[in-house]
C-alpha cells in the first residue's frame, strides 16, 4: 500500500541500539539475543524506529534488535515462506487486510489474554481491532491507519475559477468539467486523475451508493460488486473517469503523486502520507508545490455528506513460532504505546492507533482532513481468503474492464463478483 | 554426431570382443566404465532436477495451502488438482493463449535471427562488428534490467515511445495505454522477448553460416541458382541441425517467459494477460495455492513436452539416421 522511498537501513537501527546500549546506565534485564522485526518500507520514520529501539534497548542492554524493511510488492511470499520456516521473524507489520490469512493459518500468536497489557487497548480505532480479531481472539496489535480524501491544486481551481469546494458527487463533475473546459489546450490534462487499477479509491464510490464487495450470512459469502447499489457507484465513477481522468485506464495508482507534481492533474485521491511524496524532490516530486495543495473529503452523492472511505493500515503481529514472545510483546508495546503513536501522527502524519490521539493532527489544514475521513470508514471482507481476492486481482481487473469497456459491464461486475464468492468461500 | 559416432565404434567393437572370448569379468568392467563415468552427472541432475521434479509431482496431488504449508503437512486429493483444473474454462484459455504467444514468439525470433544473420555473412567486417557488439550488448544485460527499461521506454505517463510516435507525426499516442488491448499488450510483450532471444539465435545462425561448405554454394550458383534457390536448397539442409536445435530451445524458453509478463504489467498482469508461468505463479505463490500451482507446472511440462514432440522426434530421427548411415 505505502511506497516511500526507503528509510532506515539496518546499521542506522544497530547504530541507535549501541548508542542506546551505552547510556542506558541501570541494567533491568539479563535477557541477550536477537530480536528480527520485519516493518514494511516506509511505515514508521526513521526517528522512530531509532527511538523504540532506543527505549527498548534502555530495558534490554544484551538484545540485538534488528529491523529488516520489507517492500509491499512481495510481501505475501516472503511471509509465506518465513511463517513456513522454524525462525520466522518475531514481531512483523502486516497490512490490515493480511492478517485474517496468517492468523487463522495458525502463523501469528494468541495476543487475548495480554490485551489489556497494550497502552490503550481499550480505546484503539475498532476497524483496526476488527482486522486483528479472528474467531473472536486477538491476533495481533493496531499500528497505524491511513485513510484516503482528494488532494486539489489550489491554484489550478483559482485559475478554472472555482470557488467552491465540491460537497457532493455531481458537484465533483461539474467542477471537475470545469477544469476541463479551462485546460481543454492542454490534451494531458486530468482534472480529477484516477488509474484503472485503483481500487482502494473506488470502494467509497461503491460503499456510497450502498453496494458493497461481499457479505456473508449463514457462513457463505455473497458477491455484492454486481448489486445495485455497487452498480450505481461504479456509473457514477466510471461517469467521472470517463470525463475527468486521462490516468491509465491499464495503470496502478503507484506513480500518481509524481504525475500530480508534473502540474497537468488538479485531482487524485490519496493517503496523508503522499502529500510529503508530492513536496519531495527525492522521490520525484516538486516542493515549490507547498502552498498550492489543499484536501477535502471523497464528497457523497448526498449532498453535503462525504462518502465512507476504506480504513487502509497495518498491525503488529508477533509469530506463534517466535522464542522471544516476551521481548516481542516489548517491542510492539512501545512502538503501539502513546509516546511513539503520538510521533507516528506528528512526524509519520499517518493516523495513529488509537481515538485518543485522532486529534492531533486536527488543526493541520491537510493532515486533518484525512484523520476526520477515518471516522466514516469501511473494511473489506474479514475473512481468511480475503488475501487470496486481492493477489487475484479480482477488483482491479473489474475496474480495467468497466473503464475500458473493452467486456460489457454487466459481464464485468457478475464475473468479479462470483470470482469472490468463489474465493471467499473456498477451503483455505 | 558425436554420440552416433561414439555408439558406432562400441557396436563394432561388440562382437569382436565375443569372438576372442575374453573373460565377463574384464567384459563387466568394460562395460561399467561408462556408467562410472557418466555417475557423477547423472547424480547431480537427480539432486538439482529430478528431485524437485519429483516433489512437484507429488506436490501436485495435494491440497497444500497456507495452513497445510505451516504445518509442514499437505492432504492427499489424488488428481482432484488435475480435475479442476481441466473443468476450468479459464484455465483452458491460459493453456491456448500461451501456445499462441510461445509460437508467434518463436517464429518471429527464428525468422529475425535468420535474417540477420544472414545479413552479417554479407556486410563489411566493420559493420559485422557493429552488429556483433550490439547483440551481444543486448545478450549481456540481465532480464529484469532490460525489461524494465522497456517499461519505462513503453510507459503511460512518461514513455518515450508515445512520445516519439507522436512527434514523428504518426498519431496521437499520447497518453496512449499499449496494454488496454491484449493483443497489442502482447505484441509489445512479445517484442521484448524476441529482442532479448534474437541475439542467441543469430549469432549461432551466423556461426553455422560460415560453415556452408562454399564450393556447394559455387556449384549450386553454376547451375544457376538464385539467392532464393540457393538459401532453400543449400543453407537451410545444412543448417537444418541448428534450426532444430534453435527452435526447440526457443519454444521452451519462450513458452515459460515470466519476467517479461510479469514486469511489464507491474506485477498485476490481468486476467487478459495471464500465461501459463504467470498463472503458477500467481495461484501458487500469491493465492497460496501451492497442490493447485504445481498442477499447473506439471501441466505445462506436459504441454511443453508435447510442443516439444515434433523437434524431438526429429532429433531421435538424425540420431537413428546417423547410425543406419554408418
């Protein structure tokens, strides 16, 4: 989900740990070996990850910690074949729609009877603790959350003219017509840019008109990408990528924010975090950009309203397999404790793990705006095949289809739609 | 040749050696030698081939999905794999696709290479150097490497293609998505794997080339040959044992091409796009499938096997020809 450019190279972590080794002046604990956490690149800043080692190591002066960054692209197999070994790492991020997969295939250890152990436990975002309850247990521990709004080009609005921010869908068109109409010379021009692939940014569409992507009852699941209500939310996204995007219909949304800092889109929905993609020089994008970004919420096509967003993150999994479950629950409690959720929304600007800390970024004019979506989110199916509907690119492929036109529409939907139910219903 | 040579002396030293009665002892260790000899390749092919190839098979009789891999432990299903893989409608269209493309591939790099190896016998020394050095750039350059660079060269947003095609005046391609229509997604998948085949092909053309005995060629030209004449019934019989070889190892290349698929489509090819390597992988390693991916392994080393048939049958035919003819 999170494409960043990478951030702490394993000597930096080994480096803070000495550091921390050193001044550390009371020895608490005897306890020596080594600690192997798989975070995913670009998930928590490198200040972070040094202070937790930090903190860790002021407890645990003869722990090694080592912290291996791994990419989203490949992660399910290598997960796959660490869980398979007899030394899988001990404490692993996983993205929040992996964890039912792992944990009902018995990787991840039982985290029930420490919950309460966990700094605000009781108050962690209940999507994200959704995502780590399987069968009613507790398999692993919120970390982090991201949720998606529209990020705009202010002064492209300014130069179309318009004023008003779109509160509802048909104002997005209209606006989003207009910009067209002000930039018609300019034939690369999107003005609200959106990838055939991206399917994270057309579930709230979707959820909007009320469908869905599955819903289960009695045990089955249920296809629900052909129902009306998901039917009504693709026309009305297709409506608008037809008219306002010239983004791949083909594409993937991994490359938007550096095509949005070329200067010819003045829409894309994303995360928080790729505002600093989009100011960043480094990762191709422009940072003159700085005053001229502004966000507001995915509008509803009930005027006035926004449209529920999907709750994308990641947890803290500890493998069942793990020798050092004590060290592991360590570990995982300072980086999902307060002090170092506090600097995962202020540095990271990602939504932390728990409500109590939602408002910190409230005052921030573009960062807010993504923590206030969070509060009307949605999940995908929770079920320990839901992995295997997103390796099958079974969405995206929809999308390509219906935006391409290239199958009919309702052939389009019906086949993605019985391809989950088969997925979800098969034997893992 | 070697081989029929080598089977040739043995069959005629075979009976001599029974006329003078030598004692089975010597007669054993004779005839173990080889095996002796040939023991240690046959060892390692075992460890590095038939032993995984073994374990696919048995694999692939198995429901072994992620649970079943954590717990070290598949559940026998028989050839219940095989079943639903045959009863898949979409699997069928993988398995027909793939034929497509390894043939299309195959051609198109077979009647590439001839060409410009052909060319290569014809130009000056310098150029032939030029297009030497070029092949074996383009040889030298890691597959990934190179396929990304074609999937830049081939991009949406930034590509210099769409870029070069429109200020060439050919169209409006910007803005142009190669892969929207599959077809025209695997010609250009198709492109790139020709380019990176051409260049093995050619220069063991160019190589069989330079051994078309001249004085034939001469003669053929006295009997008043044309280039066409001369390229039908000269070139091609000679190098009819390099064709064979080139055009099976080109079918089973080309018919397991993964990075290609895979890198250019971002490692989320479509259903559209799906060819057999991919389609293992995918089931196997993403969908954690693993008794289903190996099905299809096996499948498609039937399948390869079975393409392969003609140019096999055709090399059996050389060899037998080869010992008849002694």
């Amino acid at each position: 989900m999170r494409v960043r450019s990478s951030l702490v190279p394993a000597a930096l972590a080994l480096m803070a740990l000495v550091v921390g080794a050193c001044s550390s002046g009371s020895t608490t604990n005897n306890e020596s070996g080594t600690l192997t956490v798989w975070l995913m690149d670009g998930s928590a800043p490198d200040s972070v990850v040094q202070g937790v080692n930090k903190d860790f190591n002021a407890k645990y002066p003869n722990v090694t910690v080592k912290v291996e960054l791994q990419k989203w692209g490949e992660i399910g197999t290598k997960l796959d074949t660490a869980f398979a070994g007899s030394t899988p790492p001990d404490v692993v991020e996983l993205g929040n729609t992996l964890v039912a997969k792992y944990a009902a295939a018995g990787a991840l250890a039982d985290e029930t009877s420490k919950k309460s152990s966990y700094e605000n436990s009781s108050s962690w975002l209940q999507s994200l603790t959704d995502s780590c309850t399987v069968g009613g247990k507790l398999y692993c521990i919120p970390y982090y959350a991201g949720s998606r709004a529209i990020i705009y080009r202010k002064d492209i609005f300014a130069k179309a003219s318009v004023t008003q921010l779109p509160d509802s869908l048909d104002g997005l068109l209209s606006v989003g017509q207009k910009l067209m109409e002000a930039n018609r010379l300019d034939s690369g021009f999107s003005a609200f840019y959106f990838p055939g692939k991206y399917w994270y940014a057309a579930l709230p569409f979707i959820w909007d008109f009320g469908g869905d992507i599955a819903t289960q009852s009695g045990g089955q699941w249920k296809g629900q990408l052909d129902s009306s209500g998901s039917q009504a939310g693709l026309l009305a996204l297709n409506g608008l990528v037809s008219k306002l995007s010239r983004a791949d219909r083909q594409g993937d949304e991994a490359k938007q924010d550096q095509a949005f800092a070329q200067g010819r889109i003045a829409m894309i929905v994303a995360n928080g975090w790729e505002i600093g993609v989009i100011l960043d020089a480094k990762s191709g994008g422009d940072p003159s950009l700085k005053d001229k970004l502004g966000v507001f919420p995915i509008p509803s096509h009930n005027p006035g309203q926004s449209a529920p967003v999907f709750l994308g993150g990641s947890d803290l999994g500890i493998a069942a397999k793990s020798k050092n479950q004590g060290l592991a629950n360590d570990w995982v409690r300072l980086l999902a404790g307060a002090k170092y959720q506090n600097q995962m929304a202020t540095v990271g600007k990602v939504i932390p793990n728990t409500t109590t800390l939602l408002g910190l970024n409230d005052s921030d004019p573009l960062i807010g705006t993504f923590a206030r979506a969070a509060k009307n989110s949605r999940f995908v199916p929770n079920s320990p095949n839901w992995a295997n509907v997103e390796a099958s690119n079974v969405i995206p492929d929809m999308l390509v289809n219906v935006f391409t036109g290239r199958v009919s529409f309702n052939d389009a939907i019906r086949t993605a739609s019985d391809k989950v139910a088969q997925i979800l219903n098969a034997k893992s | 040749m070697c081989a029929a040579t080598n089977t040739d002396t043995l069959l005629r030293e075979e009976p001599r050696h029974r006329v003078l009665g030598l004692i089975a002892g010597r007669r054993l260790r004779k005839r173990a030698a080889p095996y002796f000899l040939v023991a240690p390749a046959v060892a390692a092919i075992a460890a590095i081939l038939a032993y995984p190839l073994c374990l696919l098979a048995v694999l692939s009789l198995q429901h072994y999905g992620i649970r079943q891999l954590f717990a070290h432990q598949g559940v026998w299903v028989g050839i219940d794999n095989y079943w639903s893989l045959l009863g898949d409608a979409a699997f069928r269209a993988v398995v027909l696709r793939t034929l497509i493309f390894t043939f299309a591939n195959v051609a198109a790099t077979l009647v590439l290479g001839t060409l410009i190896a052909l060319l290569m016998e014809r130009v000056l020394p310098v150029l032939r150097l030029v297009v030497m050095a070029g092949l074996v750039l383009v040889w030298a350059t890691p597959v990934v490497v190179a396929v990304d660079m074609w999937q830049w060269m081939f991009d949406y947003e930034f590509g210099i293609v769409n870029y070069a095609l429109t200020h060439a005046g050919l169209g409006n391609f910007i803005h142009h998505s190669w892969f929207d229509n599959p077809i025209q997604g695997f010609t250009v998948i198709g492109i790139v794997i020709v380019w990176g085949a051409i260049p093995f092909v050619t220069v063991t053309l160019y190589a069989g080339l330079t051994q078309v005995p001249r004085e034939i060629v001469e003669a053929a030209e006295v009997d008043g040959a044309g280039p066409l004449q001369v390229f039908r019934y000269v070139t091609v019989p000679v190098l009819r044992p390099i064709f064979v070889i080139l055009a099976t190892l080109s079918t089973i290349w080309d018919f397991q091409a993964f990075n290609q698929v895979w890198i250019m489509l971002n490692a989320r090819p479509s259903a559209d796009y799906m060819v057999m390597g991919v389609y293992s992988f995918v089931q196997a390693f993403k969908v954690s499938q693993y008794g289903e991916g190996a099905a299809i392994a096996v499948v498609m080393v039937v399948v390869l096997l079975l393409a392969t048939a003609f140019y096999i049958r055709s090399y059996l035919r050389q060899a037998v020809g080869g010992l008849e003819g002694a």
